[in-house]
C-alpha cells in the first residue's frame, strides 16, 4: 500500500478546521479555498492508496468516498461563494454538516489503521 497516512491525518485536520470556520461564521478567506482544493488531493491519494492496497478494501473505499462527499457537500458553497452562498444553501443544515464530519472521521480513523499495519 502506498504511504497515505499524511493524507489521511490532513484531511481529518482541514475538514474539522473547516467546520469549526464555518461554524463560527466566518466570512471567505483564500486560504480556505486552498485548502478546500488540498483536500481533494488528500481525498485522490487516500481514493488510490485503497484501492491499490489488494486486500479487499472496496467496503472501505466506498465508505471513505460516501463521507467525503457528504462533507464536500456542505464546504463546497462556502468555498465557491464564501458565507453567503453557505448560509443560502446549507445554515439550516449544521447539525447535518457536523454528522458528515463525524463520519468522515470515523472513516478516516479505520483508513489510518489499516495504512498503519500496511506501513
């Protein structure tokens, strides 16, 4: 398996980062949506480290790419049209936003452990 574990690890970072920006109302920042574009290149190395792993991880990466959109869902609007466009589309929906953290945590928790054994 290729090393995903940094991937992994910043993308449990800037996704919890994120929410917490959101959260608090803050208003569009450039580095939000360079980070909100590393993100997605953590998501494509993780994406490809399971799927190269040959053991059977397609339960796994299925997981990782259903919560990983569920959270690109709610960050997408704020990083293409900052707060405003946010709160037009998903202020309602903050207690689901934070579920989608939650479970892309909990992914990303069992892909850390299966990439420390790999390792």
């Amino acid at each position: 398996m290729i090393d995903i574990q940094d991937s992994a690890q910043q993308l449990q970072k800037t996704v919890n980062d994120h929410f917490e920006y959101i959260q608090a109302g803050h208003d569009f920042a450039r580095a939000f949506a360079i980070q909100f574009e590393l993100t997605y290149t953590d998501f494509r190395m993780i994406e490809l480290g399971l799927q190269l792993d040959g053991k059977g991880q397609a339960t796994l990466l299925n997981s990782f790419k259903t919560a990983y959109q569920a959270v690109y869902r709610f960050e997408a609007p704020f990083a293409f049209g900052g707060l405003e466009e946010f709160d037009k589309q998903c202020r309602d929906m903050m207690v689901d936003y934070e579920l989608a953290v939650k479970q892309l945590n909990k992914v990303l928790q069992q892909v850390l452990v299966i990439s420390h054994v790999a390792a």
